[in-house]
C-alpha cells in the first residue's frame, strides 16, 4: 500500500528505542519508552498560505527526524508502524 501525506502532513517511520544501555545492560520491554527518533519516509506538497499558494515543507524523505513524543497519529499498514506528524511536530533534523 501507498501512502501519500496530504497538506503539511509526514509519514514517519519510527527508529526502535534502544533495548540496551551504552554501558551494555539490557533493559526490559516495560522500561523502554516509545522513540522519539524516526525516518521520514514520505511528505506532504505544504501548506498553503493566507494567499492560497502552497508553502514547500522543509524536510525531505530520507531525514532523520527528532520529534515530539506525544500528538502524533500512530497507524498500522501491512503489519508495518508508522507515524503522521505535521512539520509543525518536528523538532530537529539530526545528522548533517
């Protein structure tokens, strides 16, 4: 299946939380929290603005994205987990 964000909207594709310490210590699945990491995997064309023309998004597929933990719309495709954010939900691009 195909999934096209709309408006302002971004598909993400959450990066696992780390089931171990740096240190090496195994943390159980109750005590590991939901990522806050993910890869965008499709965008929306933007938002449009008061004049009606279509304001570009920032980010772009590929990026590895910092967002917020909470507000954001968790789905399920062919046994897959994704999350829909809007640009405004993202908080940093990490890496380059």
């Amino acid at each position: 299946m195909n999934i096209k964000p709309l408006g302002d909207h971004i598909l993400i594709e959450p990066i696992k939380a780390q089931e171990k310490t740096k240190y090496g210590i195994l943390l159980p699945s109750a005590a590991t929290e939901k990522s806050e990491q993910g890869k965008i995997v499709a965008v929306g064309p933007g938002r449009k603005n008061n004049a009606g023309k279509v304001v570009e998004m920032d980010l772009k597929v590929g990026d590895i994205v910092l967002f917020s933990k909470y507000g954001l719309q968790e789905i399920n495709v062919n046994d897959k987990e994704y999350m829909i954010a809007q640009e405004k939900d993202i908080l940093a691009v990490l890496g380059n």
